[in-house]
C-alpha cells in the first residue's frame, strides 16, 4: 500500500511541479498577466511549486526502505521521472494545442521505460 501511496503522491507533486514551471508560458495570452515583470512571473510559480513539496517529501519518506517503503532511493528518483514526463506530456498536449507527440518523443519515452526495468532489476 506504501508503494501506491507513493505514486500517487508523487502524481500529485508532478502535477504542481508541471504548473509551476510551464504554466507561466501561457500567461502571455492572458491579458492580465502578460505585462508582469519576470520577478512577478517568478515568485507566482514560487508559490505554485510550494505545494508541490506538500506531496513530494511525504511520497519520498513514505516510500523511502530507509524508512519501511517499497523502494530505493534510486528506484524513487526514476519513477519520479517516468511520473514527470507523463504529467508533463499530458499537460502539454491539453494546454498547448499546437504542440504534438511525435515518434522520437515516443523513443525517447521507451528508453526511459526501459531505464526502470533496468533500475528496478535485482
């Protein structure tokens, strides 16, 4: 159970993350924010990726075997990863249309795949 808390958390935290660091690239076509200055722009998604630490330390101590979790540390950091990319990919091709999932994205998606086989192969 400690695992799928984990993923979930993790989720969660990729989804703020996400937000934090891209969301401000549409601003722009918002009237009321595309004047801010960078600083602004900066300390906004500050603010966003704050809550992204609301779920990923708790995910990371949950799910940590130093800590009675499933997972090493480095089984944590690429699941974290394959989890960002997804999140990143589904938060791009809703919120920025013009953008499109190309082949190469999907090698490149593979190997990455293939990365945690490899990781979490005893």
């Amino acid at each position: 159970m400690k695992g799928l808390y984990t993923v979930l958390l993790l989720i969660c935290s990729n989804i703020f993350m996400t937000l934090a660091w891209y969301g401000h690239l549409k601003f722009k076509e918002m009237d009321r924010f595309s004047a801010l200055p960078l600083v602004v722009v900066i300390i906004m998604s500050w603010g966003v990726a704050l809550f992204e630490y609301f779920f990923q330390v708790p995910a990371n101590r949950i799910g940590f075997s130093g800590n009675g979790g499933p997972f090493s540390i480095w089984q944590l950091k690429v699941i974290q990863e394959v989890i960002s990319l997804i999140v990143f990919s589904v938060f791009t091709l809703l919120v920025f249309k013009n953008e499109t999932f190309r082949l190469n994205h999907l090698i490149g998606f593979t190997f990455l795949v293939l990365a945690v086989y490899f990781i979490f192969k005893k």
